[in-house]
C-alpha cells in the first residue's frame, strides 16, 4: 500500500520512479560495462563476480576481468566481459 502511495506521488510530481521507490537503475552496455545508480555499497568482488547492495536486494554481476572502474556515493560503474546481471531480492 504504501509503495502505491508514492508511485501515485511521485506520478503527480513527474519524479523518476526509481529515485522515489528507492529502486537501483542499471545500464548495461552490451557485454562491456554495467553502470548502477542508487547502490547500497559493495558486498563482494572478484574479477569474475561482483555483488552489490541496493535497496532491498542485491545485484550479481557475472562475467570475466570485471573490475570496478568508478565508484561514488550513488553511482557504480563496473567494466569487463559481462556474462550475466542478476537481480535477488
């Protein structure tokens, strides 16, 4: 009920749903990069998997050679050879 409230609010004020829903956004550049706003922090790395927090849930990045190339409080770019990007909640 209450995620309906502020997705009805954020409808009237024209706001992006994720930014009022507190939902990640993540741009994937075919097999080359990810890039995710709205992050919670990383919570585990290695050059074949990278797993972050968001919201309620966590991001799961597969692939090969990944490395984190930009980091700051809202945004993260990760850069390598994509094989997968999960979502669990």
């Amino acid at each position: 009920m209450r995620k309906r409230v502020r997705q009805e609010l954020a409808d009237l004020l024209e706001l992006p749903l994720d930014i009022s829903l507190d939902l990640p956004r993540v741009v994937v550049v075919g097999d080359l990069g990810v890039l995710i706003s709205n992050h919670r922090g990383l919570i585990q790395y290695s050059p074949e998997e990278i797993v972050i927090g968001v919201g309620r849930g966590q991001i799961s990045i597969s692939g090969e050679n990944l490395e984190i190339e930009e980091v700051s409080k809202e945004d993260m770019a990760v850069r390598g050879v994509i094989k997968s990007v999960e979502m669990n909640t």
